[in-house]
C-alpha cells in the first residue's frame, strides 16, 4: 500500500515511531544517514523527523494542495471527519489506536 503515496506522515503520539520504520523495515544505516532529517534541542535530545518519504511531524500538516499523495497514519482520537479511512490498527486488548486515512 506505501508505493502508492509520495508520503507516509505517521504520528509521534505514543513515541518515536521511526525506530520501528527502521527495525522492521530493517533499514540500511547508510540510507538511514543520508535520506533523513534530524534535530537536536538544545538539550541534546535528538528528533527524527524525516526518513526517506516517511515523516514524523510533531502536529500533523494537511497540506491545501493536491499535488502530492499522502497516507496519513494518526491516532483514532485525531483523525479529521473528512478523512477516508483505509485501516484500522487495534492494540492487543482490542482497542483502537491508529487509522490509516487519506484526505
């Protein structure tokens, strides 16, 4: 299904959802180091924000335009009323979590 999006825009409202793109997708560190978008606070701490056409934005952005095709993956709670569900995700007690959607 992600080969048909230019973006996955994926939720950071339970953590740092990259570190499972990466795992899963076992992703190459080379890739990983020049495909990406990082950010360190003041602080130190690090924020992954791009990798490849994946994004991890803090607030989701719905862009006015058309000109790109975007799969959105968000918490159930925050899912627009315009949205056009594709899946639901549920946890291991049954609970919804995350929607896959496309506007």
């Amino acid at each position: 299904m992600q080969n048909k999006y230019d973006f996955v825009q994926v939720s950071k409202v339970l953590g740092r959802p990259y570190i499972y793109y990466l795992f899963y997708t076992k992703t190459n560190p080379d890739y990983f180091r020049n495909n990406s978008i990082i950010k360190k606070d003041v602080f130190g701490f690090v924020s992954v924000e791009k990798v490849g056409k994946y994004l991890f934005p803090v607030n989701f952005d719905y862009p006015k335009a058309k000109d790109s095709k975007i799969l959105y993956i968000n918490y159930y709670k925050d899912v627009p009323v315009n949205a056009k569900v594709l899946k639901t995700f549920y946890s291991l007690n049954g609970e919804q979590v995350f929607v896959a959607y496309t506007l």
